[in-house]
C-alpha cells in the first residue's frame, strides 16, 4: 500500500507498506518499506502522518506487529519512528546479491 502527503495540491511526501504472510506464523505482520517527505516539508508532522496511515491500514488488514529497516545513521528517521513508539531490537540483517 502507498500512502501519499500532499500540501496545497503538491505531493510532498509518500510511504509504502506491505502484510506479509507465512505459515510460521499465525498473524499476518507489517513492514514500513519506503517513507520520503520533502526536506522544505520536514518537521511539520508529515513522516508520522504517513506511518499512522500506514499502520492503520495494515491493522484493518490483521497486522499487530510492524518492522521497519532504516539505515544506522538516519538519526531523523530513527527519531520518527520511535515517536511513534517504535523500539530498537537486537536482530541483525545480513544481505546477499544473487549473480545470474
């Protein structure tokens, strides 16, 4: 799902989010996947706007548990996300490139 912020007509930012299914698991859960807001737009309340609609949707769709990935050093992002009460866990991702 795409969640867009517009101001005076002009998109200034947007979020993506996706349900995820798996048989391991007996809920579906949710993931923030993409969240931009225009830097003249920033600090206006916009970011958490967009992950409320975000969540909202994914909580009409069953989801109780969200993630998000972010970069270690995207301080403003990580201070989004945890005024929206989002907590730092200790997992690690570990990532590969398949070759053709």
């Amino acid at each position: 799902m795409i969640a867009v912020a517009e101001i005076s007509g002009k998109i200034v930012g947007f979020g993506c989010a996706q349900s995820f299914y798996s048989f391991c698991y007996e809920e579906p859960y949710g993931e923030i996947t993409e969240l931009y807001v225009e830097e003249a737009a920033q600090r206006k309340g916009i970011a958490i706007a967009i992950i409320s609609c975000l969540e909202e949707n994914l909580r009409e769709r069953g989801v109780k548990s969200m993630k998000v990935l972010t970069g270690r050093r995207n301080n403003a992002a990580i201070r989004t996300y945890e005024h929206c009460n989002y907590v730092k866990d200790d997992e690690q991702m570990l990532k590969k490139r398949l070759e053709d």
